[in-house]
C-alpha cells in the first residue's frame, strides 16, 4: 500500500501537466485547420478511450509516461522535409488537414503551444495559492553567524537584513536559501542592510551533504547564517488576482532561469549531477508532498510543469525545441532540411535522450539506495 501513496499521486500529476502539454499542441493544430488523429496519455496498449465527432480518438494508455497528439497524414508528427509524395496520397480537402502544408508560422505556434500551456499552467496555479492561501512577504534577518563559516569570514553579522542575493530581490525569508542553491557561480553576492546602511558581500558557500525537509538526501549550499522573522512574525498576505498573476510570472520566469543557468553550468562541467533525477525521484518527491496537503501537491505540480516545458523547449531533435530548431534552418535556408538529414539529427536526438534517461535512472536507484 505505501508504494501506491507515490505511485497515484505521480500518475496524477504526470497525467495532468502532460494532458495541458498536448492539448496546447492540439488547440493550435485545430486552431490551423490541422487533422488530429489521436490525442493519447501514455504510451502502448490502449486501455480506454472514445472518438470526438472530428474523429480524434482520445485514448489511456498503458505506460503513463507521457503522451502525443497525431496530425492527419504525418509520419513523423512535426517535421515532414519531402511532401511531393505525401501529397499524392490526398485530394484537395485532405491536403488542407495536413500539418506540413501550414505556413511556417503556424508550424512553429502549433510546436510552441505545448511547453506555452505548460508555463501557462504554472501560472495559474502559482496566482490561485497565492489568492487563497497566500503568498510569504516576511522579512531574512540573520539572527545568527556560526563561528569560522563562509558568513563568517567575511563579517556578515547578526542582525543584517539580507535585502538581496545575486541581484535578486530578497522578498521574503523563504527566498534566502532558494536563491543560495540555484546559484550557479562560485561566489555569492550578497546585499544587507545594517544600521540604515547598505553593505555587499561576496561569499563562498560550503557544499555539505543533508537531509531537505522530506528526508531526502541532497547536496545543498550553506554560508553559516540562520535567519528568523523580525520580532518572530511572519507576513503572509493573500493577494488580488492582478497581483497573484504578477507573482506567479515572476515565479515562474525564475523556476525557468534558474533550470537554464543549471543546464549552461551542467555543459560546463560545474553543475551538481547528482541532483538530476528522472521519473523514480519524481514519483518519490510527488508522494511525499501529497502526505503534506492539497496546496503542496499543486506547487509540485507547477514545478513539474515548468520543467516540462523548459525541457520540451530545448534543441533537441525529438523534442519541440528540437523541430522548433529546425523551423529556424527553414527559415534561414527558405526551405526545409531533407529528410535524411532529419533523420540524422533524430538518431542523435534518440542517443542524447536515451544517455539522459539513463543517466537519471542511475541517480534516482543511487537516492534510493539500490545502486
């Protein structure tokens, strides 16, 4: 029974931002007049499903680790470079259903509209937590410095009031230790303010090994400070729609920065590896926020759903960054790339793909103890 507490709520989760991801690409493709043929979650055997009067059949799928929309006629679902011979196979009316005979445009919005209604999503569930259980605005004042650390040895006291970290705004005690593991450069530019008076420090954090709040084992980023709520009162206010949207963007621009400054230090050999993590750590981490509550399984839920745009996004062949990609050659080429050398770029796409999976499969079995 306790493997189930990870396995439904990570179905669930998975289910809905995959669901959000494919129905963007599905809203534009009728948007355009595409034909879809099938819109599924999950891969493999279908388990259930039922055909709309257009003839999509919207289907369950055995393996829940994702899911398609297929366009009318296509082979491959976004890039078709040779359509001389696709064309014959079709009158006049079916050619217009086809995705390769859009205009370029509409291509890439079609491509684009899945890692946007994922981002879109987020947003909406940013903005709903912070209009109905609220958004945290309490003040970081460090009300301590542990003797010889980072903090320490560059004299930052008791009592500052950390306004900023890395010329982010400080808006509320729980950015501090965000803002400190999602830095990516060797030193740590932190702004107080002491006695009215505005002082800049530049820090080298430690790297230890801990426990996050669910029990998790992590590398995290300490400097030696502890920070509590000036006179201990926290400040959490519930905000207007127009503000809560304001705050859910910036939440979600930042969540996005942040995955994009980790790939750059990953390329660059100074990325934290053994952080990534693949399907198994996701369903861990997702079961163990759902035993939290309803709000924490939807700010889970946002962040999956970032990421899950932010990785479609990337140029990878395979992927929608990757067609995205070769859209921009078309572009620039006034023509598409040919098929084979598609194909070419697909193969390094699958091997990419699969290194990564395999990659994070090792990680997640290492978090767990069994590697």
């Amino acid at each position: 029974m306790e493997i189930l507490n990870f396995i439904i709520p990570f179905i669930i989760l998975l289910t809905i931002v995959v669901f959000v991801h494919e129905y963007g690409h599905y809203y534009f493709a009728k948007k355009y007049g595409v034909g879809v043929t099938d819109f599924s979650i999950g891969f493999g055997k279908e388990i259930f499903g039922f055909n709309d009067k257009s003839g999509t059949r919207w289907k369950f799928c055995a393996i829940p680790l994702g899911g398609y929309v297929k366009f009318f006629g296509d082979r491959n679902v976004f890039s078709q470079a040779e359509q001389e011979e696709l064309l014959k196979r079709y009158d006049k009316a079916d050619q217009n259903k086809l995705f390769v005979t859009k205009p370029l445009y509409q291509r890439s919005l079609i491509v684009f509209a899945g890692p946007l209604a994922n981002f879109i999503l987020a947003i909406l569930i940013f903005s709903f937590i912070y209009i109905f259980s609220g958004k945290d605005f309490t003040p970081a004042q460090i009300t301590e410095v542990q003797t010889g650390s980072p903090a320490h040895s560059v004299k930052i006291k008791s009592g500052d009031l950390i306004l900023s970290i890395n010329d982010k705004k400080v808006g509320s005690i729980l950015d501090v230790s965000t803002y400190i593991n999602t830095s990516t450069t060797n030193e740590i530019k932190i702004n107080v303010l002491r006695n009215n008076e505005e002082l800049t420090f530049n820090v080298i954090p430690q790297i230890i090994k801990t426990e996050d709040s669910l029990g998790n084992v992590i590398n995290k980023k300490v400097i030696g400070i502890k920070i509590a709520p000036p006179n201990n009162e926290f400040n959490k206010e519930r905000l207007g729609p127009s503000t809560a949207v304001y705050y859910a963007v910036k939440e979600t621009w930042f969540v996005t920065k942040a995955s994009f400054d980790f790939i750059v230090s990953f390329m660059r050999g100074k990325g934290d590896s053994s952080q990534l993590g693949g399907p198994i750590k996701i369903a861990k981490i997702t079961g163990q926020v759902a035993q939290i509550g309803f709000i924490a399984f939807l700010s889970i839920t946002a962040y999956i759903s970032i990421s899950l745009g932010f990785i479609n996004l990337l140029p990878i062949p395979m992927l929608d960054g990757g067609h995205l990609m070769f859209y921009a050659f078309e572009k620039v080429l006034g023509r598409p790339l040919t098929q084979k050398t598609q194909e070419g770029f697909f193969r390094i796409g699958l091997f990419l793909l699969i290194f990564l999976m395999l990659f994070t499969t090792v990680n997640d079995l290492r978090d767990l103890g069994l590697f």
